[in-house]
C-alpha cells in the first residue's frame, strides 16, 4: 500500500508539474514524458512515445546530442539552450535542464524542459529599452510591471531603479519602498558571494544560476533560478544590471519529495518479506526484489526476460501461468496458492496476491506479490500425513476405542472395533448415548461413571465390565475412561479404550476350575501318603512289640520316628492353604513334641527349647530338615542325658534373607574324645551328613558345651520329576 501511494505521488508530482518532462534512452527514443509535454508540443502522449527527440529539437543532431548526453553525469545536471517543434510547426525557444538517471539498470537521460519564449521575448525587449532608453520609459516600466518572471533594475551602485510586480510578489515586498533604495538595505541577508556576482555584471559580465538558494533573514530558505545582464546607457556605457528570477522553491520540495518517494519505494521493494515482481503488460519482468529472486532461485537477474521464459525452470505449466496472467488482466480470479520447484531444486508453495498497475486509468502491468507458505504447507502436510497414520492405527487397532462429548455424552467418534464387537454400524452410533442401546439401569450406570471421570479429571480403570452386545451376546471388557482436557484444564470429550477380554476370562475360568481339581487331587495324594507312612508307622510299632532284643526296638522306633517325620510334612501340606509350602515353625514344634512323646520324656525332666523363625519352606527342603532334627534330637535324648533326668535340648531356626541357619544343640555329656562326625559308623549320624549334603548346606559342631550343631544352608529351587 505504501509503494502503491509513493507511485502514485510521484506520478502526480511529475504530471502536475510547470515544465514539460521527457525521459528518453541513449538513442534520443522517448521513454515517458508527463502532461505538460503533451500540452507544449500539442502531440498526444502516445504519438511523444513514439517519437525520437530528434524529431523535436531544432538546434542539435544526433550524434552531437548523444556526445553531450555522455558527458552528464549522476548528480551532476547541466542546462542548455535551443528550440523545439510544436505539431502545428511552430519554433519555441526552450532552456533544457538535463539530468543522468538509471532506471531498471538503463542509463536514461531525464530533461525538464521549459519555454523561455516570454524570458527570450523580455530579453529582446530589454535590449531595446536600453537603445532607446529615454525614449521608452514609460512602455519599459509597463514591460516591467507584466513580465512573466521577476525583473528589477539597478543602476551602478545597485539602487533600485525599477521592479517587476512579480519582483515584489516572490520576495514578500508589499507596501516597501524600492526606487532609489540600495538592493543590500532591502535584503542585509545576500551573502558576500552574490555581492562579486553583482560586481561582475556590473562589469559586463552575464551570470545566471539554475538553483540557488537564499538563506532569507527569518531563517528560512528560498531557491531561485536567476540571470544577470548589465544594460547600457550609452553603446559602451554600462548603466547597470538586470536581474530576472523565478522562485523554484516549490519545484525544489517537489524534486526533494520526488526523491524521497522513490528512496522509500525502493527501500520498501528491496527490504521486503515478500517477493515483489513487477511485469509489463506482456508479461516481461520490469522490476524484481531479492525476496523473489530468492523464491525462484534465480541467481541472476531475470529483468527483461518474459513468463515464457521463466515459468518452464520453475516446472510450472506455462498453459496454466499465461491463464492465470490474463485473468489478472481481465480481472479474472486465480488460483490463491502455487506448488513449484525453483532453479535450485527446492519445493516451494508461495500464495499469490496482485494488484493492477494503471496510468491514467490504463493497465500498465501487474504487480505480483508471493508470501513463502513453504513451511506452513510442508507442516500441514506432514500433519495431514500424521493424521492419516494415527487414523490408520485407531481403525485398525483390536481394541475399541470411542470419543464421547463431555456436556451430552454423545458418541462423537468410534473405531472400527466398536462396530465389530458391539454390532451397530458407526452412523448408528455417532451422535447417539448409551440410552439409546442398553437398558435404563444400565446406561444410568454407564453415565454415572462417565460423569464420575470427568468430574475427577483422572484415568478410571475398569478391570472388568460386561456389555451386551447386538450378535455376539455377553462380552467382558477391560475399560480405561481418560478425560480428555482443553487447555483451561476443563474435560472436552470422553476417550474411552476398552480391550475384549471375554476369551482370556473364559480361559481363566477353566484354567482355575482345573487347578482347583488338580489341587483337590494332591490333597488327596498327600493325604493317603500321610496315612500310608501311618499304616507303616503302626506296623513298626506293632512289630517292636514282637521283638525281644532291645537293639533291635531301638531300630524300629528309630524308623517309625523317621516315618512320622515325613507324614507330618505331607499332613501339614494337605491343611495347607499352599501346597507346595509349610510353615515350618509350626512343623518344627509338633514334631520334637512328638519325638519327645516317643521317648516317653516326663515333663520336669529334660525341656526342649524351641526358637524357629515364623517361615515356610517347600516339600524339598523341609523333609531333609524334619529328618535331620529328628535324628538329632533323638541322638541327644538317647546318648546325651545317661546319668541325669534333667538338662534340655535347643532347636533354633535364624533366617537372613536367603540365608537359613539350624542349630539343634543339648547340655548333656557330650560325644566322646575322638569322636569324628563324618567317619561315624552310626546309620542315624551318616543319614544327617547325607541330608545336609542334600540341601547344599555345611555342618558344624561345637563340642565346648555339651553338643551343639550349626548347619547353614539355603531354601532348595523345584526340581522337576517327570
């Protein structure tokens, strides 16, 4: 918009302008001119632009021109002096200011050209004046008074003797009294510079300036144009000068805003965001800003080169462009959005705006505008991508997943599964509630709990849920229920994932039924082998009543106390709510209570000490453990108390972590000197090394107080007999 309202002020600077203004190449061909022009010469515009300004001017040629034209130089304007040729054959004497520009990197020559008809027409007058000087005052004062420009007159010592009306206008003298009044009182201001200019002239010399400024006493600047001629008295007597002047302020702001519109517009062209192009009416390039060289990758300057030209390196169909071109022309829509790939390979999107360039109301050309949306469109896309792919994975994941609304509970999105698994086809269900598939009580049970989770703003996990479905009857659910929030925090929608567990339920049921007969079945086992070992236990005991020798009792009630010991383990594991584990401090208590039993121990007499650690062990490691405290105990109430009735027995059970430490200890006499555990003869001291090494545990034994035994060992793993 800025550089639409610099055009246009320009454009109307240079049409509004007092002077005619060509614009014409190295060749003399016009270019442009602005309305004064037009009115000069009485040509239209269009028969100026195709002229050459050889067919105007009258006083040069060619070749001499261009030598001049050459020899201008940026910033450095030179005034000549000639005449021009109106249509109608007329001859006019003009004064050309001529002026180097470059446009679109052209070396142009610009001429501001004025008619000094009235100036040329004064000058001739005034020579007359001067021969006839007396003779003519009266008709030289009327000259004076009408001049076109601003004439005053002094005499040798710069007093005024006459001023033009124009004279007094342009330098704010009304109601001053000029004639005979020296022009350095009227205006103290005029620099030392002026004074040599005036004593020069006065010395015959002609001085002129085409734009000089005049600092006046308030401050304030005045540009003038400006000529001197002395005049004469006599034929070669100089009575004076003549000053004529014109005020080129207003030309001078006009030139300075010119300037400064044309600075900003190219600033405002070369730093824009956007790719500006600018294209004749035939689709050549005129102007071109980085930002669009950049887009097309382009890396040379494409001025002058036309859509034909360009648009097939940017993989664009040039059908489709030259289209597009015309509409813009005609005032036809266009596509808003391009996809190319540019000079340098890389994918652009660029989204088009134009404007119309008019001069006079006629369409010069268009103004093309192209944002970069290259990274917007390659998000989108890739989100379009991403979309498709999150879409691909709910459709066709197994697990139903669903999206109710947070105010009515409405379905708003199902997934594939839901339809599978539930049976209604997904436009019966968008839009609809659970009321309007289950029955009351069950869709109040269902949006109360829907309620509850928006209303916690927490996951709500479901374990198991039933639903009836349309064709597949009961089905058993796991359910995840997620508020799903804005950005305030509040709940939105309802995201609902519910995975079909009705096969892995029904598994699980008979996987449980069958335990719980297989279970039941080991039970049994264990409970016949209990009452085998205590048939076995009872035929023992029946046949030690049978034998005589004492030595021979001893073995069998040594056997039924081993037998006890492992139907106790298997009594123990089929009460157990475990039946691979007992709890073996339980186990450990009954057992000496029965070992104790056994041996007919009174109570008062030898005292068992019992300190086992509340733990359970499984069926491996606890029958070598119950064999072995049996053993040990009986050993210590058989040898250890020979000549007394009192001392007592300790059974101690510590557990650290994994680690497990019995000791089974008694302070009776004690084993005999010599005595080596491990090369024993006795079959129950052999069976005890046997089962230590059977749980991979070590044994040792203090015989500083009585005899105590230290065994160390771990909980053995489940090996498998089949």
């Amino acid at each position: 918009m800025e550089l639409k309202e610099s055009e246009q002020k320009f454009r109307g600077l240079v049409e509004n302008a007092a002077d005619a203004l060509f614009v014409h190449d190295m060749k003399g061909n016009i270019r442009d001119v602005n309305q004064q022009s037009v009115e000069s010469l009485g040509y239209s515009r269009e028969e100026l632009l195709r002229m050459n300004v050889m067919e105007i001017e009258q006083d040069f040629e060619l070749e001499s021109a261009r030598k001049e034209w050459r020899e201008i130089k940026p910033g450095e304007p030179f005034t000549l002096y000639g005449h021009q040729k109106r249509k109608d054959g007329t001859v006019f004497p003009v004064e050309i200011h001529f002026a180097a520009v470059e446009i679109k990197q052209e070396k142009l020559v610009m001429g501001l050209v004025r008619d000094i008809t009235a100036i040329k027409k004064a000058e001739e007058e005034l020579k007359a004046i001067n021969r006839a000087l007396m003779k003519r005052d009266e008709e030289f004062r009327h000259f004076i008074d009408s001049a076109p420009v601003a004439i005053a007159m002094f005499d040798p010592k710069m007093q005024y003797i006459a001023a033009s009306q124009r004279w007094i206008e342009d330098y704010n003298l009304y109601g001053q009294e000029l004639l005979g009044r020296s022009h350095y009182d009227i205006f103290p201001e005029i620099p030392e510079h002026w004074k040599k200019i005036h004593q020069r002239a006065l010395a015959g010399s002609i001085e002129r300036a085409d734009e000089d400024a005049f600092v006046r006493a308030d401050g304030s600047v005045q540009y003038l144009r400006w000529e001197i001629h002395p005049w004469y008295s006599s034929p070669d007597v100089i009575g004076g000068i003549i000053i004529f002047s014109e005020d080129v302020t207003e030309r001078k702001k006009a030139e300075e805003e010119l300037r400064e519109s044309e600075q900003k517009y190219r600033y405002v062209i070369e730093t824009a965001a956007e790719g500006i192009t600018l294209f004749n009416k035939k689709g050549t390039v005129i102007e071109i800003n980085p930002k669009a060289l950049e887009l097309t990758g382009f890396k040379e300057d494409i001025i002058g080169k036309n859509l034909v030209q360009i648009v097939p390196t940017l993989k664009i169909s040039l059908n489709e462009a030259l289209v597009a071109f015309k509409n813009i022309l005609t005032g036809k829509p266009i596509p808003s959005e391009w996809e190319y790939v540019n000079k340098r390979g890389e994918r652009k999107f660029v989204k088009a705006n134009y404007s119309l360039m008019r001069t006079d109301g006629k369409i010069d050309g268009i103004a093309l505008v192209l944002e970069d949306i290259t990274d917007l469109k390659l998000r989108e896309m890739a989100l379009r991508e991403n979309e498709q792919f999150l879409e691909n994975i709910i459709e066709n994941i197994p697990d139903m997943i669903f999206v109710k609304s947070a105010d009515e509970l409405k379905f708003e999105r199902v997934n594939r599964a839901v339809e599978f698994i539930w049976g209604y086809e997904r436009d019966e269900l968008i839009g609809k509630t659970d009321y309007d598939f289950f029955t009351r009580e069950e869709a109040d049970f269902y949006t109360q709990n829907d309620r509850e989770v928006l209303h916690k703003k927490e996951l709500h996990d479901i374990i198991e849920e039933t639903i009836h479905t349309r064709y597949q009857g009961e089905r058993i659910l796991h359910t995840k229920k997620i508020p799903l929030l804005d950005e305030n925090g509040h709940p939105n929608y309802l995201l609902g994932i519910s995975e079909d567990v009705t096969e892995r339920k029904m598994a699980e049921m008979k996987l449980k039924k069958s335990l719980e007969e297989k279970e039941d079945l080991l039970r049994e086992i264990h409970h016949r082998v209990k009452n085998n070992m205590q048939i076995i236990s009872s035929l023992l005991n029946l046949q030690s009543a049978h034998v005589q020798e004492e030595e021979s009792k001893e073995i069998l009630k040594d056997s039924q106390s081993r037998v006890k010991s492992m139907a106790m383990i298997h009594e123990k594991l089929y009460t157990s709510h475990d039946l691979s584990h007992i709890n073996f401090k339980q186990y450990t208590e009954k057992l000496v209570s029965d070992i104790f039993y056994t041996y007919k121990v009174q109570i008062g007499t030898i005292e068992p000490v019992l300190k086992v650690a509340d733990i359970e062990f499984n069926m491996e490691t606890a029958i070598p453990l119950g064999l072995i405290i049996n053993e040990l105990v009986t050993n210590s109430l058989k040898f250890a108390f020979p000549d007394t009735d009192k001392g007592s027995i300790t059974v101690k059970l510590e557990t650290e972590g994994e680690e497990h430490n019995l000791i089974v200890a008694d302070d009776g006499i004690g084993l005999p000197e010599g005595f080596e555990f491990d090369k024993t003869d006795s079959l129950g001291l052999q069976l005890v090394n046997n089962l230590v090494a059977q749980i991979d545990g070590n044994i040792t034994i203090d015989k500083s107080q009585g005899t105590k035994y230290s065994i160390n060992f771990k909980e053995l793993g489940y090996k498998e007999r089949f």
